[in-house]
C-alpha cells in the first residue's frame, strides 16, 4: 500500500505521453539548472536532451525522484521535499544533505534513512 501511493507519487515526475522520467520536471522542482541536474546524477548534459539517451536518463534520475516522492509523501508537499533535499543535513553524514549525498552515488543510503525516519528509528 505504501509502495502504491509513492508510485503515484513518483508519477508526477514524468512526462506527458512518454514512460520516462522528466529531466526538466525534477531541474525546475528543485530549482537548479539543468547543468547541475545533469551534475547530481552523473550523467552529460546533452544526455538528458538527446531522446537516444532517455533509458540512461531515467535510470539515473530514478533514486532522485524515489527520495523526493517519498519525503513528500512524509512532508506533504513536493516543494517541502525540494527544500528538506538541498538544506536539511542528514544526522550521521557530517552535515551533508541528500543532495550531496545522491551527487556521491549514495541515493540508496538517504532512501534508508527515509525508511528508518518512517519506521519510527529516528523519531
């Protein structure tokens, strides 16, 4: 049930008329340019642009809109989740936040804080 509403969630994130993720969609949400998007998950910029490159794209842009679907999801709004993702430094991490730790490749070590801070562990 929980997997259900996140994946509704998650489908805000995409493109109408297209199965992939939107690139453009998840750069305006947290307000960076499509640069630094290209930056945080590690792909080349004219990547997220080329339609030859939206598998990659999609894959890479995957953990990113799984964390902010679910801290919106536990926040109550995409823009919440937007701010908590940039500022809010994650206990443990040294003051890095989920931004700095996805540009790491480290999204599946923030997803596991989510799920321990929804679980009660950290409350």
């Amino acid at each position: 049930m929980v997997s259900a509403a996140l994946e509704l969630s998650a489908q805000r994130f995409g493109e109408q008329g297209s199965p992939f993720l939107s690139p453009r969609r998840v750069a305006e949400l947290l307000g960076v340019t499509m640069t630094e998007l290209a930056g945080l998950i590690g792909v080349a910029r004219n990547t997220l642009a080329a339609k030859a490159g939206a598998r990659k794209v999609d894959a890479a842009l995957s953990p990113v809109v799984r964390v902010l679907a679910m801290v919106g999801e536990m926040a109550g709004s995409e823009e919440r989740a937007a701010i908590w993702f940039k500022h809010q430094p994650i206990p443990g991490w040294a003051g890095k936040t989920a931004y700095d730790l996805v540009r790491e490749g480290k999204a599946d070590k923030v997803l596991a804080y989510l799920e321990a801070v929804r679980s009660g562990v950290y409350a």
